[in-house]
C-alpha cells in the first residue's frame, strides 16, 4: 500500500528512505527525493532536500497513505512549483541580460564617432576671472 500510494511520486523523483526508532514508540522517517532515472527534468537542490516526518508509525502510515494529497505529497508539489518559478525567472533574466547586450553593440555601432576638430570645438574656453578679483580672497558667487 504505501508504494502504491507513492506511485505520483515515484513518476518524477526516486525516493529514498531512512528510518529511526525516537522514544515513546515515534519514529522518524526521513525521505530523500532524487531524479527519477530517465527524467528529463533537472531538480532544483529545493526539491531534493530531505523531508522528515516525527510522529507515531501509525501517523506515518496514515498520512503516507493519502498519497499525493497528503502533507508529503503536497510539500514535494509546492518544492516543484517553486523550483519552476526559479527556473522561469532565470530565463527571463538570461534573455533580458542577452537582450540588453545585444541593444548595447546595436547603439555604440550605430553611433557616429566624434573627430578630432568636433571634440575641440565642444570644448569650452576658459573662462578668466572678473577684473575686481583679489589673489589672496576666495571668489565670490555674488
């Protein structure tokens, strides 16, 4: 039953499994997602963080047994969900880099290169100070 109720899970990830006596008859169990063999997914490292679960074995079983509707089930949705999103905006910001790149080339091609006498005529003459400044007083802005 509990392999038959992991059954949507095992569609996209390998699962493993570690298991521990607690005190008070609580066991922990510790599930481990990995790439399926033959996926062709990759996983985020989200996804494949182990899960663990603490409680009596016939909580475990309870919930296990819910499947894909179960707590288990909905965690490893919810990591998948997130780990689509991460992929999404990483291309979308890949393509916005490559994009911005490529209106970078596109501008300082298009752009006329200034000659020697442009750049000489754009700047400006130095001014000379007014006739009633003084050597040893600051200048006045008024």
């Amino acid at each position: 039953m509990l392999v038959t109720s992991l059954l949507p899970l095992l569609a996209r990830y390998s699962l493993a499994f570690d298991l521990v006596a607690g005190p008070d008859d609580t066991v922990t169990l510790t599930i481990i997602p990995r790439k399926a063999e033959g996926a062709t997914a990759t996983l985020d490292t989200s996804e494949t963080r182990p899960i663990a679960i603490t409680a009596s074995a016939a909580e475990i079983d309870a919930e296990l047994a819910r499947g894909a509707e179960g707590a288990l089930g909905q965690l490893i949705a919810a990591r998948k969900t997130l780990a689509d999103q991460l992929a999404g905006q990483r291309e979308v910001a890949e393509a916005a880099k490559t994009a911005a790149i490529e209106a970078a080339k596109a501008k300082s091609a298009s752009a006329p290169k200034p000659s020697a006498s442009t750049t000489a005529a754009k700047t400006p003459a130095p001014t000379t100070p007014p006739a009633d400044a003084k050597a040893d007083e600051p200048a006045s802005l008024f």
